[in-house]
C-alpha cells in the first residue's frame, strides 16, 4: 500500500464523513505536487460529473450555487451529511497532512546521515488546539520509526490532525 492509500484509508475511517468506497476517490485526489490547497481539489471533484438536482439540494440543506455530483454525494456517510459540501475537504485535508509529515521525515531521513550527531529526532508540532488527542503529541521527539506520521484514532470529531513533524537539528552538537 502506497502512502497516498493508507493516508486515504486513515482519514476516510476515523473521520467516518465519507464511505469506505471513497478510499480511492481521497488517494487519487492528493495531489502529487501539493501545490493546491485541498479545498480547491475537492470543490473541483464536486463540480465534476452530473450534479445532484436543486430539489436534493434542498433536501440535504445545500444552497442552490453549491455543487455536488451524484458521484460524490454517493461517497458521503450519513456523519458526513450534515455538512455535504464539507465532507470530502475536511477528510482530503487530513489524508493531505498525514502524506505532508510522511514527506518529511522521509526528507528528514535522508538528511540524518549527513548531519550526524547533530540531528536530534523529529519533533511533532501541533497547530490545532482543540483535538485533545493531537495536542498530546505537542513537542513529542522521536525517531523516524515512531515519529507520528499517521494520526491519532481517537482524535475529536472532525480533526483535521494537521499536526507537521520537522527534524530537530541541534546546530551547535559538534561545537566544542
Ligand atoms: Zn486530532
């Protein structure tokens, strides 16, 4: 399994918004140069194909300039019809961070040889303060082999867990 899938596995299960048949629509739609914001992705998805009538819309609650495709609105768990338009952002968004920090320590890795003693271990650094489960990891080091690169499970409904892990370099290790 590459890791755009398992990253779209994790985010589709835990989140629960979107159906188990929207695993490999969330793997395709990370983007291989990360050059687009998530949300202009999954609006352009949603506009794709033929789109839900304006009586559904009504009927899900969504405005009639809003776009949703038959296929997409197939893909959306009863969880994640709340909030339709939502569905499929939130989740990308999640798969999209947990490719991010695979990115990083895989470059963090590479660098790791070079630097020596100098290279501390990745630390985990969150942004979101309110997932409970995501501000455990708040300052976390690790290795590469236990750096959190996949999310919590138990993160609050709807996290993003856009948590980034960056290698921590001590500059100053072989300065005597
Ligand atoms: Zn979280």
């Amino acid at each position: 399994m590459t890791i755009k899938d398992e990253a779209a596995r994790e985010a589709v299960t835990t989140l629960g918004l979107l159906t188990s048949k929207a695993i490999p629509t969330i793997a395709s739609l990370l983007a291989n140069d990360l050059s687009e914001h998530p949300r202009a992705i999954a609006t352009r998805y949603r506009k794709e194909g033929e789109q839900i009538s304006d009586a559904e819309k009504k009927a899900l609650g969504i405005r009639r300039n809003g776009f949703l495709s038959r296929a997409a609105l197939a893909e959306i768990a009863p969880a994640g019809l709340t909030e339709p338009l939502a569905a499929h952002e939130i989740t990308l968004l999640r798969a999209t961070f947990t490719r991010l920090r695979y990115d990083r320590v895989a470059q963090g890795e590479a660098m790791r040889a070079q630097l020596g003693p100098s290279f501390i271990g990745y630390l985990h650094d969150t942004l979101h303060r309110e997932c409970p489960a995501c501000i455990r990891l708040d300052g976390l080091v690790t290795d590469a082999a236990n750096a959190k690169i996949m999310p919590p499970s138990d993160c609050a409904p709807g996290c993003s867990a856009n948590y980034g892990i960056g290698p921590k370099i001590d500059w100053l290790a072989d300065i005597d």
